[in-house]
C-alpha cells in the first residue's frame, strides 16, 4: 500500500519516470535478440508487461500486431497509458489491456497463455514476500520455454547504490528508500539475481549496462542488469 501511494505520487509530481512513448532501449535490444537468436515470429503472441507504467513498452509490442496486458499499480499511469493508446486507436488497431493491480499478488491470467514477460525495473520495489509471488506467478503464467526479460539495479560496482544503500537503508536486504520519495528500490549482486531467477528460469544472457538515469535534472551513473530467461 506504501508502495503504491509512493509510486502514485511519482506520477503526479514525476521526479524519475519517463512517461515518453518510446520502447526503452534495452526492450529493443531485446526484440531484435528474440528475432535474430531465437528466431521468434513477433506478432499475434501474448505478452505480458509488468508494472507497464506509462505504456512505453507495451505499445511497442502491440505495434507489431501482438496482444498485450499490462499489470501497473498506478492509476494514474494507468490513465496516461489510456489516454495515448485511444490516440493510436484512432489510426490503428491495436490490442491491449491495463489492469491495476500489483505484480506482487495473484495475476489474474490463465496458466501458460504468455509467450513474453517484460519486467523492465518494475519489480525492484517489491518486499521479499511480493517477489516471491510474483516469480511464481510469472513462472505459472509464461507457456513452457516461454521468455521473460528483466531490468534490474545492479549493485556491483554502484557507488550510487552503495550511498543510498548506507545513508538510506531500507527494512528488507539490499534495499534503499530512494530520498525525498518514498519509493523503496533493491539492487542485486551477480549471485543474488542468479540465486533468485534460476530456481524458476534458466538464464540465457546476464549483462550488466551503466547508463544515466534522470532525476530532479541530475543525471545519476547507475548500473542495471539485463537478464533475458526462459522458462524452464
Ligand atoms: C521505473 S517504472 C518503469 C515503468 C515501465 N516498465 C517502463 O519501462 O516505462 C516502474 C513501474 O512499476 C510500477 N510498479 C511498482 N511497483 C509495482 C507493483 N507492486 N505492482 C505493479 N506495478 C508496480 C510503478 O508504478 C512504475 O510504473
């Protein structure tokens, strides 16, 4: 509930979200990986995108003609997503569903009806409670060998993350509360994400990215990780 008033609140004020409707960069990556290694044909799958925010992402996929759900515990995201999807719906068709709930309960999705799960640093402020339903729940939902791509905060090698890790210490392990904001957000080691994701998910490519995120006009130097996994 916390979480969901923090996050609420990033979208009214927006200090750190991107609410522009391009795909993230690393999302193309991915696509091009999918069709290139994996020689997936794009279009008419399910794909699920979790904590979708203000739609970047899902439009992406719909685009090329996929179908997509977007679980976001933001109205107010919610709402923006809404807005431009009924602006391309005037000169495209195009099939997606949000629903507003949190990742970190039951999905209301049949079991193995996904072809493609999006976690693009969604799942970060989750407790370790919620992130445990929330890797079954994408392990139930995703069609056998189906394919999940997570962005997470890297903690290696982060001096950012190791500040805010010592001089704003979350409750649960390897958490901070981000300052002035109240979104709670948990960076991972090597061994801890593999730790997590491998007992659901095998692990097809693990990379770590720095890139510079925005906030409050500062550019922070920040590590992520990309994973690409599938299920087992
Ligand atoms: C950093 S933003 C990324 C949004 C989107 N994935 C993108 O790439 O544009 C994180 C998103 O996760 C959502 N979120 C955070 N916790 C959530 C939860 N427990 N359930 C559903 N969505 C959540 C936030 O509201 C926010 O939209």
């Amino acid at each position: 509930m916390a979480q969901e008033k923090a996050w609420e609140n990033e979208y009214r004020k927006s200090k750190l979200l991107t609410k522009d409707n391009k795909p993230q960069s690393d999302v193309v990556r991915y696509v091009q990986y999918l069709i290139k290694q994996e020689k997936i044909d794009l279009e008419n799958l399910n794909i699920l995108d979790l904590g979708s925010g203000a739609g970047r992402n899902s439009f992406y996929f719909a685009e090329m003609g996929n179908n997509v759900i977007g679980l976001e515990i933001s109205k107010t995201a919610i709402e923006i997503a809404k807005k431009y999807f009924n602006e391309l719906m005037s000169r495209t068709v195009l099939d997606i569903k949000y629903v507003k709930q949190s990742i970190g309960e039951k999905f209301p999705i049949d079991d193995n009806s996904i072809d493609i799960v999006l976690d693009v640093t969604s799942s970060n402020s989750l407790t370790e409670t919620e992130r445990e339903v929330y890797l079954q729940e994408t392990k139930r939902v995703l069609k056998p060998e189906g394919h999940f791509f997570v962005k997470a905060l890297c903690k290696d090698g982060d001096d950012n993350a190791k500040h805010l890790l010592k001089d704003f210490p979350g409750v649960e392990k390897d958490t901070y509360k981000m300052p002035g904001l109240e979104v709670v957000e948990r960076v991972w080691t090597k061994e801890d994400f593999v730790r997590t994701y491998e007992p659901y998910f095998n692990i097809l490519k693990l990379e770590k990215k720095t890139s510079y995120p925005r906030m409050n006009n500062r550019s922070y130097k920040r590590n992520f990780w990309l994973a690409y996994l599938q299920n087992k």
